[in-house]
C-alpha cells in the first residue's frame, strides 16, 4: 500500500510540474499574441467591413478574459522581459515595411513630396504656363475659355496664381492688349481680375468681355475725353504709329476690330516720309554688309516702327491670332510653307467676311480703303523663310498702294522699305540687320525666337 501510494504520489508530482510548465508557457505567449493583434488592427479595421458595421457599444464581442488580463497583469520574469525586448525590435523594423499603396494614398504622398520640395504644380494649359510679361499663349489654343474650379495646394505651397493668361503677376500697363482702348474704369476692372480673383484663369478676350460689360464707359463724355487724350499721348511717344488717310468705313462695338480699322490704310504723307527716312538711314550704315552693326539709336527706332504695328500683328491682335491659329489647327492636308501660307490666307478672308455691320462684312470694306485685299504681310519675308511663312508672329495686316507710281507707297510697301534698307529691288532684299533686330524684338515681346539666334 505504500509502495504504490508513493508511485501515486510521484505521478501526481510530475502532472503538476507540467501543468506548471505549461501555464507559464501560455502566459509567456499571450502577451506577444495580445501585441500583434493590437498592432495590424488599424488595417485591418479598414478593410474588415463585418467589425466596420458592428454598431458602437456593441457586446457581442469581447476579447477574451485571458488577453484582457495580460494587457492588466504584464509578466516581468527576466525570460519574458528579453522575449519581450526581442519582439519590439522585430516588429518595429517589420512596420517600417507597410506601406499604403492604394491609389489615392500615392497620390497623396506624391503631392506632399512636391509641396515639402517647393515644387510648383504646373496647369494643364498654355495662359498659366511660365512666360515672360507680355507674352499671349495662343499656339496651342487660341479661343482659350474661362476654365473653373483648379485643385491647388494651399497658399505658398507652390501655388500656381490665378490670372490673367500670358500675363505674370503685378501691375497691367496701359499699352498691354489687354488693356488697349479700354476706359479707365474698364483697365481698374481688369486689373482686379488679374490680381484678385484666385477661383478663374480668364483669357485676354474674356478678361476685356466682362470688363466691358460690368464697366459700360457710354455716356461718361470726361472719362472718354481722358482716354482719347492717353492714346493721344502714347502716339506721341511714337513717331511711327500709323497715320492714315482714308480709314475703312466700319463701326463696331468690339474694340479691337476698331483698332484694325484705326490703323488699317493708306499713310500720310508725313508718315509715309519717317518712314522713308529711316529706310535711307538703315541702309547708309548697312552699306550692302550683311554684318555691319546698326548704331543703337537705329535699333531703338526699329523698336519702334515694330511696336507700331502691334494693333495689326498677328501675335498681338487677339481677332487676327485666333483666325490664324484657328485655321492653322484645323488644317488636314498634307501642305506645308509657302503653300499652306496660300490656304490659310484664302481662309482668313472668309474669317473677315464673317464680321459684318450695317454697310457690309469687314473684308469687302477693307479691300476698299485702296481697291486691293487687305496684305498679310510676313515681316521675315516668306520668300526667304518659307519655314516660317505660317507662323503668327510673323505675320501682320497691312494695305498695299493701288499704285505706288501714282499714289505713293502704302503700309506693305514702307515695311519692305525698311527692311531692306531702302533698296531700289525691296521686295526681295531683306537685310541681315533687320532680320536679327525683328528675331530679337519678337524674343523681347513674347518670349521665344521666331528664329534661331543669328550670330
């Protein structure tokens, strides 16, 4: 009897041992169980749409009352500690390698990279492209709309300014198109538009509509008295704007059509001799060398004839840009140069047919100012740049005499005067001065070369 309640005893002695040894096994793995589960339940929470609808307060389920107690009752044993120690390492190099790739969250991320680097976020269009002061985008579209509603980074977060297209931030001077022939209310408008409203994008063609429209200047006799005496005084300050004797009969409303007719048609007589004048003193110094420097004071002047055909430039007037780059743009056919040049020349007749007032359409009453069309005059002469015979910036409006014999030269017949340095064959002399003045002027207005810089 004793013998076998020793055996018992032994027995009994052992199975408590392992009981023993397994208990502490369980409370040493609970806690890293517990750790875990609490580390990716973020995750999952997100994707796990069973708990997402499980209504706030919810009993139904509970954790279970042993990893409830191991989060209250933590194992401190020096095997436990160092398992524990162990465990944290891992798992905080393991949470390094999670990483959000749902779409919306790498484009969340790419957005803080570019905001924490300084990065400007580019608009999808040509008006908030980064260009000089006075430069027009319409290359690539020209009847640019109002575009609303542009997601942008919070202030000083390479926020991209809302404004008017072409035009950097400030102040808007007088002589920009945007602001030509405007009254004084009507250029205040524009430039609250230009400063102010942080919500649009507006083109020059809208930006002068809604001044229009929201500052009719009808009626106001001073303040039209104050703006004819500013254009008279800026055409003071240039001795070559257009002075002409018979303008085109037309009368509209739109500004700009009215800046074709004010400075479409035969010159002056006094006009017409500045003119000439200059073309003798270009080709005095240019003495038939294609690489003479012209004096400063020459170049200035040149300056000037060019920023006097600003009303009828192609690059600056907004009807003759949008016509051009219009027609050019929906052109399929396979010509190119000199005689794409001829196609989209029939089509810009058919642009002026279409603007009309009570005595006719605009094209038949500017063939009338000398009884021939109206001339689109390539200041490179196309002759010698076909390349460049379709760009608008080398383009202009101009009349042509009837017959220079007999009435004296027009608008046409004074620009090649000029560029080819008063010579007796004008229409094919272009001289190499005037082709790097009128590249650089063009670079200086708009921000690109027609050509590439000459040496």
């Amino acid at each position: 009897m004793g013998a076998t309640t020793s055996k018992n005893d032994v027995r009994k002695y052992v199975l408590c041992r392992f009981i023993s040894k397994l208990s502490r096994i369980n409370d040493l793995l609970m806690p890293i169980g517990h750790y875990q589960k609490n580390y990716i339940m973020p995750i999952h929470q997100h994707h796990n749409k069973s708990e997402e609808s499980r209504p706030v307060g919810d009993s139904s389920h509970q954790e279970p009352a042993s990893q409830q107690s191991s989060v209250q009752f933590e194992d401190n044993r020096p095997e436990a500690f160092q398992l524990r120690q162990l465990r944290d390492a891992s798992s905080q190099q393991s949470a390094t390698s999670f990483i959000d790739n749902r779409p919306e969250a790498i484009v969340q991320r790419q957005l803080q990279a570019n905001m924490k680097s300084g990065q400007a976020i580019e608009m999808a269009h040509p008006g908030l492209v980064k260009t000089p002061g006075k430069q027009l985008i319409r290359e690539t579209e020209p009847m640019v709309q109002r575009r609303q509603n542009i997601m942008l980074p919070p202030q000083g977060e390479g926020v991209v300014q809302m404004l008017i297209e072409g035009y950097k931030p400030g102040t808007l001077r007088k002589d920009y198109i945007v602001m030509r022939g405007l009254t004084a209310k009507q250029r205040a408008y524009v430039q609250m538009l230009h400063d102010d409203d942080e919500d649009n994008v507006f083109s020059v063609e809208d930006a002068r509509a809604e001044a229009i429209e929201e500052r009719p200047g009808a009626g106001d006799e001073l303040e039209e008295e104050e703006m004819e005496l500013e254009e008279e005084e800026e055409e003071a300050l240039n001795p070559y704007s257009w002075d002409v004797m018979k303008q085109a009969a037309f009368t509209s409303a739109d500004v700009i059509i009215q800046s074709i007719v004010k400075n479409f048609g035969h010159p002056t007589q006094a006009v017409t001799k500045i003119y000439m004048d200059l073309g003798d003193r270009i080709g005095k110094e240019v003495n038939g060398k294609p690489s003479a420097a012209l004096s400063k004071g020459l170049v200035t002047e040149i300056y000037q004839v060019l920023d006097a055909q600003i009303p009828l430039h192609f690059g600056e007037n907004p009807f003759l840009t949008s016509a051009w780059q219009g027609n050019l743009k929906a052109y399929k056919g396979g010509k190119k140069e000199k005689q794409l040049y001829a196609v989209l020349r029939t089509k810009l007749t058919k642009d002026l047919v279409g603007i009309k007032d009570s005595v006719g359409d605009f094209n038949k009453i500017l063939h009338a100012v000398s009884g021939r069309p109206p001339e689109a005059h390539h200041f490179l002469f196309k002759a010698i740049y076909g390349k460049e015979a379709t760009m608008h910036l080398n383009l202009g409006l101009v009349e042509r005499s009837p017959r220079e014999k007999d009435y004296g030269p027009g608008q046409h017949e004074l620009m090649h005067y000029i560029a080819s340095g008063a010579s007796k064959d004008k229409f094919k002399v272009l001289t190499n001065q005037f082709t790097q003045v009128y590249n650089q002027w063009v670079k200086d207005r708009y921000g690109q070369w027609l050509l590439k810089p000459l040496k």
